[in-house]
C-alpha cells in the first residue's frame, strides 16, 4: 500500500508558463550537461595531449600528399568473339572488372598482376625508386626471390631491433583439392598448395626484406600430423611473451576439406625459429577459421577468429603464456560474415578491418571500433578512399591482413592486405597502402547517442607511395 505524506507538499516547481515541471527531470537535465561538459573536457585533453603530434603530423608535406588519393580508370576490353549459334543459346551478360580480375586469361592480367620486369628489387633499386611501395606488383627479397608470407602479419621484436614479417610459404603449384570444402565460397572454392609451412623476413627499413627461411616446416609423411601437407596452415601471427621469453605462433589449421577448423599454436626461442608445433583445438569449443593475434599494451594478448560458419567473430584474451585460450569469450558482429580479421589500437580505441566471405573473389572492406576490445564492436563504414568506385569496393582486389603501428608517426598505420592470385597462389601480391585515423566516421552510430568517440579509418590507395624521409626519427 501507498501512503501520502501529508507534512510535506510534493516536490514540485512551477514554470513561468503556469506548468508543473518536475524536479527529476530538471535534475537529470543537469546531470546530463554535466556529462556533456565532461565528455568534451576528456577530448579537449586528448587534444591537448597530442596536439603537438598532431599538428606536426598534419603540417608534413609528405603525409598531405598520402592524403592526396589517385584514381583509376581502368577500361574493360571488348568482349570476345562468340558463334551466333552460342549468342543464341545463352547471351553473355556484360564482363565486370572482378570478372577480368578472376580470369588468368584476361587481357586485363597485366594490371592486376604486374609481370617480373617491375618487381620491387632493393638489389636494383634506383635512387627514384628506393624505399616506393608499389601495390601489387611483385616483391623480391635480398636474394632476389618473390617474398613468400601470404596471409601474414609483422612482428617488431624490441631484443633485436628488427621486424619479423611471417605469413604462408605458398612456393608451390596450385591445384584442385577435394570438393566437399565446406567453408570456402566463390570463384576457385578449392584453389591451394601443399603446406610447406610458415616463411619469416627480416626488416630494419620494412622495405628491405632478407629471407629467414622456413621457421615452421610442414610435416611430409605423417598424415595425422596437423601440419602434413596436404592439410592447410593459414594466416599465421607472432607476439612475443615478455614473462616467458617466447615468441608466440598462433595459425588456422584445417583439413582439406577445411572441416577440422581450428587454432593451431608454436613456440620459439628466437624470433627466427625454429618454432616448435605444440597442439591445435577449437577455441573455446568453437570453429575457427580466419584468424589473428592483438597483443594490448597491458601484456595481455588476444585471439580473434572467425567462427559459425564464418557468420560471427570470437574475441577472447589468451592464457599468461599466450599457448592457450581462458573460459572469456565474447561473440561479435553475429550474423555479419565477416573474416581476415586485422585489429590495431589508437588513443584508447580498438579499431578493426574485415573483409566479406566470398573466397578467392575480392570484395569490399568494413572498419570496426570499439571501446573496449570485448564489444561492443559498431561498423564505421568502408576505409577504401580513392582509385574508383569497383577499386573501393573490392579493397583494391585484396583481403585484409594485419595492420602494422608507425608510434613514430602519429596516427600512422600500414595496412597490409594480400591480392590472391587463385590460378597460381606462390604468385599471389601484397597489397601496402597507408591507413590514418582522422576525421569523422561514415555511419551513424548505435551505442553512442549519435557521438562519435572515434575517428575514420582511412586507406588511401596509391600506385607509387613511400613513408616519409627517415620516418623512424619523427618524433
């Protein structure tokens, strides 16, 4: 039962208007100016705090210039020549530009796939052309040899001063596996090389690449090995374990018929291997396919895999010896179909590119931001700026891989992505292209109230780009 306090009249105000206002709603009123004050003081500081940089940054021809995005106008050719009697029994719908992109016979090969006369060779290299990054055409190492680490990501080891780059060591021929591949969708489902395990390159410059060799080889004649080879090692990733002083290998391992979906995990003395192969499973009792590593600036390091069929993304923190998984685990972006997962961090925000679930086939990118790295996640929109309206949806004919950190230059990021080649996988090319997070986002947001407390991911595209004049002394 309600009673009435009688010795007190309620707690009322009345307006100039003659209406009866209430005091709650006043008082929140206050409550929330206060938060708005509050929200605009933290990021007046965060301002405040990098300003310098910022401007610094922002007054840098060169990072104008990045920003200066170029366009592609890439013309289809003439369709072939068919019989009447073939027109006649089924017309051929217009070739679009993924079409010529996917067809090894096409005249457009050339543009996407640049033949060895304009490889990337620091052996060679003119003094107009040293230290360029030239997005997809291909790229020797010392020996001068196609660098072999698809699917990869980059290690920065502080004991030796050095990036690592590891990825798949795809130096073989491609060919047709078995047809019951259940998690692979589009052109070439079965495209793939016999594992021959996961290469490693050295860096100072991140331009200059020496061959480390295989430091994760591929088993020939045990069949129930996890890494025989005929089974699959993908998008292997390296952290370093300070606590331990191991480096840490986590990959995707899967049968030929990609239904064993699971987490595969190394470990190493040096950053050069070789790394000894400890076990795979399913990650927290889930599939796990497309993956990556986030290692937080706390020491705590992060598994990220695609899951469900691929329709959703697990985010859980691994063990203190980074060999294994706790019970946490949250699922993100369910229902999005979402892989290639590449996580990076930026004045407190975790941000993250994917890519769509269609095979071999490119399609478009979409940047992720959170608050905290377990959710919740909200799409920001497609990073892709410049080339043209197909580049942009295609993620310039590639797939995200990882996204590498410039501390050096503020809000600076490489955005790494590989552009597969599923008639010849060994000849598939790596995609670099500078990332900034600037400016306001795309989308409209769904946790926020409509503020955004982040910035645009941006990738802008570039035949011919190259980080600033001895960029690892800005400061």
């Amino acid at each position: 039962m309600r009673f009435k306090n009688k010795s007190r009249n309620p707690t009322t105000l009345r307006c100039n208007a003659g209406h009866r206002c209430s005091f709650s709603v006043i008082v929140w009123s206050l409550v929330g100016c206060l938060l708005l004050l509050n929200l605009y003081c933290f990021i007046s500081q965060k301002d405040a705090h990098h300003g310098g940089a910022h401007l610094r940054i922002n007054q840098h021809p060169h990072f104008r210039e990045l920003e200066e995005v170029e366009e592609e106008n890439i013309q289809l050719p003439p369709p072939r020549k068919r019989s009447p009697r073939a027109v006649k029994r089924k017309p051929k719908a217009p070739t679009t530009l993924i079409e010529e992109f996917l067809d090894e016979s096409s005249q457009l090969r050339h543009v996407f796939f640049p033949g060895q006369r304009t490889a990337v060779d620091p052996r060679k290299s003119s003094e107009n052309d040293t230290y360029y990054y030239y997005p997809g055409r291909m790229w020797l190492d010392t020996e001068g040899n196609p660098i072999q680490a698809h699917g990869g990501g980059i290690l920065y080891d502080q004991r030796t001063q050095m990036y690592y780059w590891y990825g798949e060591y795809k130096d073989g021929p491609t060919y047709h596996a078995h047809k019951k591949g259940a998690a692979r969708i589009g052109y070439a489902v079965l495209a793939k090389v016999d594992v021959i395990g996961v290469g490693c390159y050295s860096s100072k410059d991140l331009w200059t690449w020496k061959n480390e060799g295989i430091v994760l080889a591929a088993e020939e004649n045990n069949e129930t090995h996890d890494l025989y080879k005929l089974n699959v090692l993908e998008r292997p990733k390296v952290i370093y374990n300070e606590k331990t002083g191991k480096y840490v290998m986590w990959m995707h391992i899967d049968d030929t018929n990609y239904t064993k979906a699971s987490a595969g995990v190394a470990i190493s003395d040096f950053p050069t291997g070789p790394f000894d192969y400890l076990y795979s499973k399913r990650p927290h009792g889930y599939e796990s396919r497309d993956m990556t590593l986030f290692k937080d600036e706390d020491g705590v390091a992060y598994l990220v895999y695609s899951s469900e069929d691929n329709s959703e993304l697990h985010i859980g923190p691994l063990n203190k010896e980074y060999i294994d998984v706790t019970q946490a685990m949250r699922r993100v972006l369910v229902g999005q179909h979402r892989e290639a997962p590449a996580l990076f961090k930026h004045e407190g925000t975790y941000y993250m590119i994917t890519s769509g679930c269609t095979g071999w086939a490119p399609n478009e990118a979409l940047a992720h931001a959170a608050e905290s790295i377990m959710g919740p996640w909200e799409t920001i929109g497609n990073p892709c700026i410049g080339g043209n309206k197909v580049f942009r949806e295609t993620t310039f004919f590639a797939q995200s891989t990882f996204v590498l950190p410039l501390p050096e230059l503020h809000g600076s990021f490489i955005f790494m992505a590989d552009r597969w080649n599923p008639a010849d996988l060994r000849d598939s090319r790596y995609v670099w292209l500078p990332l900034r997070v600037a400016g306001p986002v795309d989308q409209p947001l769904e946790y926020n109230f409509g503020f955004p407390l982040w910035s645009r991911v941006s990738v802008y595209w570039h035949k011919r780009w190259r980080l600033p004049y001895r960029w690892q002394e800005i400061k």
